[in-house]
C-alpha cells in the first residue's frame, strides 16, 4: 500500500478506495482515493480481536444486560433470546456454536477467571476489557504469524503512555496468568510483583492507543482492534463512522460527501456535543493526544467554551452539580435560564444536562418537546451532518411528538426523516439499528393510535 504500512499487512484491495499518508502532528493517516456519498461503505474489515465493552461505572447493570442479549465473543445480538451457553460453565454466552469455537480455547483459558477479571477492573479501577482485548490479540498473534505481523504494524506508543501502561502492566500480566492457572485468585501473594516484560508492554500499549469501542448491532458495544480503521484520524467533525456488524466483522461509513484525497476522520469520543475544552481534556485522558482536528482548531468553534462568560460556566458547573449528584430538580430551572439566555457553549452543555435528566425520569412531556427545538440548532452546529446521537435524540423527539398527539405534524414528519437519514448513514439502511429503529417508531405510533382510538 505504501512505505509507511510494511507489505501485505493491509488487505490489497483496501489498495483501491483508501491510502495512507503522513501529516506531521497526527502521524499515519487514511485519505480517500474515491468520491463518496453519505452512507457509503469505505470499507470493511474483520478484527483482529475483539472483547465486550463493560468498562462503564454502572458496571454490574451492564453486566446483566450483557450477559442476557450479547456474545461474549463479537458482542452481536444473540437472536431470538437462544443463546450459545459457554460449554466451561461461565455465565457469559455467545451468539453461536460459531461465534463460540472462533474464540475457541482462548476463551477455556479465561472463562474460569472471567469473574476475577470483572473484580480485578473494578477494585483495581483498570479498564478490564481492554486488557482482555489484549490477552486476546496476544492469543490471536500466537496462533497466526500473518496476525502478529499486522498487529506490529499498528501504531506505537508515546512515552506518556508506557509510563501509564507500566501501571497497568501487573494486572494485565495477572489475567493473563490468571488465564494459565485454574487455581488462580486475584488475592494470591505476588499478584503485584509480576516483572513486566517488553512484550507485554508493547501489546498493551497498541492496544491501549488503537482500540476502538464500537456501537452494535442491536446495543452493546464491542472493543475492537482493526488494522486499517485505526489508521483513521480522530476529529470532533468526522466525516465517517465505524459500526460493527456482527462476528468481528465492522464497517467504515461516509457520514459526509468527501472528495477523493480529502483525510478519512473518525470520532474515538462517546460525546461529540460536549463543549471542546470537555472534548480535548477528554482525548488527553484516554488517548493522551491533544487534538488538533478542523474544529478544535477553527476559530469559530460553537462550542468555544473560552468564549462563554465566566459567570454562565460557574452557575453552570453548580447547578449540574446540583441536578447530576444532588438530585436536585429545583436546579433544573436555573439551567433552563442559561438555555434560554444565549446559544453559546453554556446553553448546549445546559440544555444536554436537561435532557438528559428529564429523559432518564421518562418525562418526554411539553418542556422536553419545547426545550428540543431550542437544542436542535445547536445540535446541527456542534454535531457532523449525520450522527448517532442525532438519530437518537430526533427519534425520541418524533415518539415524544407521536405520543403527545402530533404525530401529523411537520416537526414530528422533520423529527422522523432525521432520525431515519441518520441511522441509514451511520449505520446502514439494512442494519439491526435501522430494523430496531423502525420498531420503536412503530411502537410509538400504535401507542398514539390506541390513544386517539375511540373508546
Ligand atoms: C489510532 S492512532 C491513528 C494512527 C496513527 N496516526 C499512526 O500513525 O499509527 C491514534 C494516534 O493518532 C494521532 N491522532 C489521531 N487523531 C488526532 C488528532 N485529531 N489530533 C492529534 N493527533 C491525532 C495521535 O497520535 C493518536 O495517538
């Protein structure tokens, strides 16, 4: 493909739409070759490895939900509710027997210490599952040189990074061990003082700086290691999206028109809305780059959270303090007053904080519906032209319409279209997302229909 990624670690036929170059803050990058539309497949891979996505505070709530309706394995919606149960007796199960024998033993390795590794990221405060990702790259490299060979070509690692992987190093080489040993406990005497070893340290770090948590197909999310989508820059604009399909398998998608030679950019953050300053500490926190994206770096950036006036973000950090850890819903008027008052970084941070809220209390009444229209302009501003938050923001706008008996409405029309394009775009019109959007909107509106239906 090119000097900068060493012979046949690509697939030759990426050859044709993508190639890679070098820019001189962000390192290897992917440009297009081609002219693409919204929606269009980039192109696709399979990971190298991949391991579920638990690593959230609301740890064992996501567990349970996991453990119930996705693979263990791929993460892809175990259909029908008639799981592959893993053989060994763990309580994780899998999609399919086939799903089940592609992990294979690596999977009879850790199963007997899944229930350490969950303890060992919660009591030791690690991301777990990225160090199961690691074991299982290590595993996958192990079994197939041609792996190993395209694993090494991934990026490095900045010195930062090594010095905080140092860290993680003894409880990573603990699963691990823990994988190798059925008599293992994480409480076990010299369960610290593992030497860490070059290539431990080396795995953990590739994987620590290219993994990349991934939404569906039908909810969770999977943690994936991918040989050509890691070389997508990340920026708070992108102009493509990665979903995975299931099996491993994930999909690069133009969310944008982009021009043959302009860079292909992803988001590696949850919350594209967030004002910038969150957005940028955020990457320097787990990704330890500081971002010099378009829109980071533009001068008119919407959510310029330096622009906004000092006393508007002191009342905004008291009173989403109050709301979030107080659980004070007097707060939520000051909040709207700050919505109201201005369209800056203050009032879409504000007004993500009310939604948010009202939304979690199942409160899709008037004030929502009304406070929706302000924050969809600065939604359209600080979000790319097609994203996932927007899809789910606009579907529950369009339920919150149906169900409040303006399902005929233009907005509630607008609402749907929008929810519509953008899950087709980032997720393709085929996708389990697009099946279960379709569903709910269904649901929403037979819910309307019982409610105007005489009686
Ligand atoms: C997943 S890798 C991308 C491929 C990498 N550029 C390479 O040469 O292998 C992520 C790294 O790319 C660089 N990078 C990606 N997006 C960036 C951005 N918006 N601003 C600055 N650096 C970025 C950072 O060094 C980051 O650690």
């Amino acid at each position: 493909m090119s000097e900068l990624i060493p012979e046949g670690t690509l697939p030759a036929a990426y050859a044709s739409s993508v190639e890679v170059f070098e820019h001189p803050k962000k390192g290897r990058c992917l440009r297009s070759r081609v002219q693409l539309q919204p929606g269009s497949v980039v192109l696709r891979e399979v990971a190298i490895a991949t391991a579920p996505d638990l690593s959230v505070s609301d740890v064992d709530k996501r567990v349970v939900h996991f453990q119930a309706s996705a693979c263990f394995h791929c993460s892809g919606p175990i259909a029908g509710g008639c799981p592959w149960p893993c053989e060994e007796g763990c309580d994780y199960s899998f999609c399919s027997p086939q799903c089940y024998a592609r992990l294979g033993h690596v999977h009879r390795a850790e199963c007997p210490h899944v229930e350490n590794i969950e303890s060992l990221g919660l009591r030791k405060g690690v991301d777990a599952w990225r160090l199961l990702l690691a074991a299982r790259a290590t595993a996958a490299c192990s079994e197939d040189p041609q792996q190993a060979k395209v694993v090494e070509a991934l990026g490095s690692y900045c010195a930062v990074l090594v010095a905080d992987a140092g860290g993680l190093l003894p409880t990573y080489m603990s699963i691990e061990e823990a994988a190798a040993n059925p008599n293992f406990t994480p409480a076990d005497e010299g369960f610290d003082a593992c030497e860490p070893c070059s290539v431990q340290a080396e795995m953990l770090c590739r994987v620590l700086m290219n993994s990349l948590p991934l939404p569906g197909p039908g909810g969770p999310t999977v943690m994936a290691l991918l040989a050509a989508t890691s070389l997508c820059s990340h920026s708070c604009r992108p102009n493509c999206h990665v979903a995975h399909e299931g099996a491993g398998t994930v999909a690069l998608r133009a969310v944008s028109p982009i021009s043959p030679g302009e860079e292909l950019t992803i988001s590696y953050l949850d919350d594209l809305g967030a004002f910038g300053e969150v957005r940028r500490a955020e990457l320097l926190r787990t990704r330890y780059f500081k971002c010099v994206c378009e829109r980071c770096t533009s001068a008119e950036e919407i959510s310029g959270w330096d622009a906004a006036a000092p006393e508007r973000k002191e009342t905004l950090v008291a009173k989403v303090h109050a709301v979030v850890e107080e659980r004070d819903m007097e707060s939520l008027a000051d909040l709207l007053a700050l919505v109201h008052r201005s369209s800056d970084a203050v009032a879409c941070e504000a007004g993500r904080c009310i939604w948010r809220t009202l939304r979690l209390q199942f409160h899709v009444e008037d004030e929502l519906l009304e406070l929706f229209s302000v924050l969809a302009p600065l939604l359209e501003a600080g979000l790319p032209a097609h994203h996932p938050i927007k899809a789910q923001l606009y579907l529950e706008f369009a339920r919150g319409l149906a169900l409040g008996g303006r399902g005929a409405e233009p907005e509630f029309l607008h609402a749907l279209s929008a929810a519509q394009s953008n899950i087709d775009i980032c997720f393709g019109a085929d996708s389990a997302e697009a099946e279960k959007m379709k569903k709910e909107l269904a649901e929403g509106q037979t819910d309307e229909q019982l409610r105007m239906a005489p009686t």
